[in-house]
C-alpha cells in the first residue's frame, strides 16, 4: 500500500495566530480522542513526530476501517510555515477566476514564486484585473496555499465525514481545502 497524506488547509495565506490556532485545533482533536496528545514518531515529515491516531478517529471518517492503526505513519502532523500544497501526482495547474470565469492557471501558478516568500498574500488575474487572495481562485482539483496546515498520515481512504470537516473548519474560522497526496 503507498503511503499517503490528507492535508488539511484553511483557504488564507498569512493566517493570523496560526501557531496558536493550531495547538487550539490539536488540544480539541485530543479532548475527541481523535489524536494522542504526546507526540511520537508517527509521522511522515521531516524529524517524523506527530500525534499518533486515536481511537476516536474511527467517529470521524466514512471507512474507519481503512484507518491506518496498524502503519508506522498514521499520525497527524502540523505544518505552521508558509506552503504550497497540491497533489503530487497528475497536478494540472489549472486554475479560474471567480470574476470574469477565464483559465488563468499559468499566470497564477507563475505567480507563486512571489507567493512563497511572502512577498505578497494576493493574485490579480490578467485577464480582468481581479484581486484577491491566491485562495480564492477557483482550482479543478483541491489544492491550498497557507501558513497552516495539517497532515493525516494514512488517512485518505477512510474519507472524513462532510461533518468533521465542517466542524474542522468552524473552528478554524475559515473554509478548508482537503488535499490528497501520494507519496
């Protein structure tokens, strides 16, 4: 089975308080039984710590038995630096604006490289002059560009429920995009 990733996204670039936000996020996780509070090498980044899943994931996702209790990457890890997070896999750049509804994929995946830095939170479309937060294009496939993310090792599968996702996102204060990524 290839190891892969559900990234969780709040559609902001420079989200405000995201370390704070986070550990908010993670201590409710915790409180549901969702993830372990103590951080263990579950992970898939980097020094691999992350809090390993919990019984009350399987409340959570529509196939809990699909839920990766027995992999050695099954925990969910905080990402709080600015990235870009899109499929690995068959990514096509494709991208819209909301205003004038014209393909401006290119323009804009050009535009990440004064994204990145953080040189700028926003894009302006080509074609109408649009201005907006990168986020609030419109993407065929999911993908997100923040400050904040948050990684579930293995839990792609077994699908969140629309429910978890909305209450993630509540809480968040902000809409999420969920990201698939095969490794």
């Amino acid at each position: 089975m290839a190891e892969q990733q559900t990234i969780l996204v709040p559609r902001i670039s420079s989200f405000p308080g995201h370390e704070a936000r986070a550990r908010a996020i993670v201590r409710w996780l915790v409180q549901q039984g969702i993830v372990d509070e103590r951080l263990s090498t579950c992970g898939g980044l980097g020094n691999r710590m992350a809090h390993a899943i919990g019984p009350g994931a399987r409340r959570v996702v529509e196939r809990p038995q699909l839920l990766p209790f027995d992999r050695p990457a099954n925990g969910l890890e905080i990402v709080s630096k600015r990235c870009i997070y899109t499929p690995t896999r068959d990514f096509l750049e494709e991208a819209g604006c909301p205003e004038c509804r014209q393909e401006i994929g290119e323009a804009l995946f050009d535009s990440l490289e004064e994204w990145m830095p953080g040189r700028t939170d926003n894009f302006i479309c080509p074609e109408c002059g649009h201005e907006d937060d990168v986020n609030g294009f419109l993407f065929l496939q999911p993908c997100a560009f923040s400050n904040l993310g948050f990684v579930f090792n293995g839990w792609g599968a077994a699908g969140f429920r629309q429910s978890f996702l909305d209450e993630f996102a509540e809480r968040l204060g902000h809409p999420v995009a969920q990201v698939h990524v095969d490794l």
